[in-house]
C-alpha cells in the first residue's frame, strides 16, 4: 500500500524476498544485545557458543528485526535526500537485463519442487539444476502430472485471450480460476492429500497485521549502540533493498514504455520500510515472483498495488480458512507462468552477435 502510493513502478510489488530475508537471518543472528537477550550471554559479556539467538529469545530477535528494517528506511530515505540515486546509472542495460533474466529462470526452477514432489535446495542456478537431478528419482508422479496440466491451462488460457477478445477477462481471471480448481480439487479428493502427497498450504493464521511501536521507540531505533552492533547487515539490506528494486522496476518500465526516477525510487522504499518496521514487517524490496505474476494479469498502474493490498487484508481477515486446500503446485504453476514473460532471450542472443563482453 504504502509503495503504491509513492512509487513509479506501475506493476512492482513490494514485500519480504528470499534474498533479504537470508540476509538478515545471517546478519542478525547473533547480534542481539546483551539487555534484550541476557540468557545467551555468560558473566563476562560474551556470547555463550552454540546458543541461537532466534530461538531462545524470540521476541528480542524479532524486536532487532523490526529495528533493522527501521533503519533500513530511514538510510534509503537519507540517500534520498542526499541525492544518491544517481548511482544506479551505471547499471547498463545488459545488467538489468541479466538479473531479471537469472532471477526468472531460478525462481521457475525452484518452484519445480512442488511439481516433482521433492525438496529442491535455494541457492544459485548450478546449486538448484544439482539437486534437481540428484533427487530426481523420487519424483511423485500425481503432483508432476498435476502441476504440468495446471501450467498448460494457465499457457494456454493466456493464449487464447491474446487470440480472441471475447476471452480477454482470462488473463487476469485465470490464476484465479486455477486457485479455486485446485482448492475444490484436493478438497474432494482426499487420497489425493493422504495417499498421493500433494502438497497444499494448511492453516493460514486469522486477524490484522499487529502494531509493533514499541519495540521500535526512538531511544532503539537511533541507538548509535544498536546500530554498530548491525551496521553491516542494514547498510548491506538497504543497498540490496534499492538495487534489487530498481532492477526489475527499470526492466518493466522498459517492457511497458515509461520512465522511473531513483530518488522517487529510494523515497518509496524508505517509506514502506519504515511503516513496515511498525506493523510487525521487516526489510521490503521489489519481489521478483510476485511482481512477475502482477505483471503477466495485466497490472497497468499503481493502483494495482492498492487493490491486493486492501484485497490481503480482507483476506487475512475474514477468509484464510478458504485457502486450506490450496495446492501447492497450482501456486508454483503460477509463478512459472509468470515468469516466462521476464526472460529476455532475445536481448542476450542480440547481446551475444553485437558485444560478446556484455553477454558475458
């Protein structure tokens, strides 16, 4: 909501990514302070080995989260004032290019876990395409057949309204038509969920996000202590926040034929991360998936953004019980087709006939 309000990017979207989020795991870990965190450290101010902060005091480590998406905000914000946005121009076009490219093809790979049945490691593009084929032997064939019939009717259902404008509404309506099959699916089914294993998305919690001010008072938030203790983790978060954003953000304005200022860019981001840090969210950047899928149901303005936002929160308050069965793959189906539009094959293949170094 707030990034719609304030950004340029007409079909970004703005949340929690794996990036970010891996990255204040290693960041924040271990970095509590000792008076929010008293019981991992010994007599002499130490931290005691093998202790994990996360899990023996949770509510410090996620008052240290929120903290660090606070600060986060009001970095972007200052290297907005501060006019910093002029950095991104030396992010050329084949760069951009690259990133949303890469990302586009390891996200659709990641999601072929769902499809195969089995758990397929994060990480880079050799990482996954190892683990796809090591463990391939234990693809179950019913959510593969499933996943694969549900990805050709997304396919084919966006083709056909290219095709004909009587079925222009399938565009925008076919995930959605896709989710409520695929609920009514495993829900009628049972061997489906008990002697199949397809995988569906179980309890999702009720209610409104949670204000969280107080963990975030001004004497946390400008602690210089505090800071020094995650300096690194907010510095690294913020300038992957802004460039991972800006990105994709650059590589839509010039599939859709407009035009995005950075400073807007940094002031928008600042300001989701610092509302964020209040209701009990933490570092926010363009996500690449979800963003991909806004993308391919004909997201034309920033008004979109709006629309799920207020949609998530009337979903998350009166209908989460709806989405028991929702199966996995229908999602990951999903989420590949969307991504198929983000691959530019024919901006590397230009690349690799005109200037080899660029394609490199």
């Amino acid at each position: 909501l707030v990034y719609a309000l304030f950004g340029r990017a007409r079909q970004l979207s703005v949340g929690p990514t794996a990036m970010l989020s891996l990255l204040m795991r290693a960041g924040l870990e271990g970095n509590v302070p000792q008076k929010w965190c008293p019981q991992s450290y010994d007599e002499d101010g130490d931290l005691l080995s093998g202790v994990v902060q996360s899990d023996i005091c949770s509510e410090a480590y996620a008052a240290l989260a929120l903290t660090t998406t606070g600060m986060v905000g009001i970095i972007l914000l200052l290297a907005c004032l501060f006019r910093l946005g002029f950095l991104v121009t030396f992010l050329g076009h084949p760069v951009i290019s690259g990133f949303t490219t890469g990302s586009a093809i390891i996200i659709g790979l990641s999601q072929t876990k769902y499809f195969l049945g089995f758990h397929v490691p994060r990480g880079h593009l050799l990482e996954v395409l190892v683990g796809l084929f090591k463990n391939i032997r234990y693809t179950k064939p019913v959510p593969l057949c499933l996943g694969l019939l549900w990805l050709f009717l997304l396919l084919g259902s966006k083709r056909l309204a290219k095709k004909d404008v009587r079925f222009r509404a399938l565009i925008p309506l076919g995930p959605l038509l896709g989710c409520v099959l695929g609920i009514l699916l495993v829900w009628w089914c049972a061997p489906l969920r008990d002697r199949y294993d397809v995988q569906y998305v179980g309890h999702v919690p009720q209610g409104l996000i949670p204000v969280a001010i107080d963990p975030l008072r001004p004497k946390n938030i400008l602690s210089y202590r505090v800071f020094l203790s995650i300096r690194a983790t907010v510095i690294s978060a913020a300038l992957i926040s802004f460039m991972e954003s800006f990105a994709i953000s650059q590589a839509l304005a010039s599939q859709h034929g407009y035009s995005i200022k950075a400073s807007q860019e940094l002031f928008a981001l600042g300001c989701t991360n610092l509302v964020a840090s209040c209701f009990t969210g933490y570092a926010a950047t363009g996500s690449f998936s979800r963003t991909a899928v806004a993308n391919s149901t004909g997201a034309q303005s920033q008004l979109a953004g709006i629309v799920v936002g207020v949609s998530m929160l009337l979903v998350l308050r009166f209908l989460t019980p709806l989405f028991y069965y929702l199966p996995m793959y229908t999602l990951a189906a999903i989420v590949m087709k969307a991504v198929v539009n983000l691959v530019e094959i024919d901006v590397a293949m230009h690349l690799w006939k005109v200037k080899r170094w660029d394609f490199d």
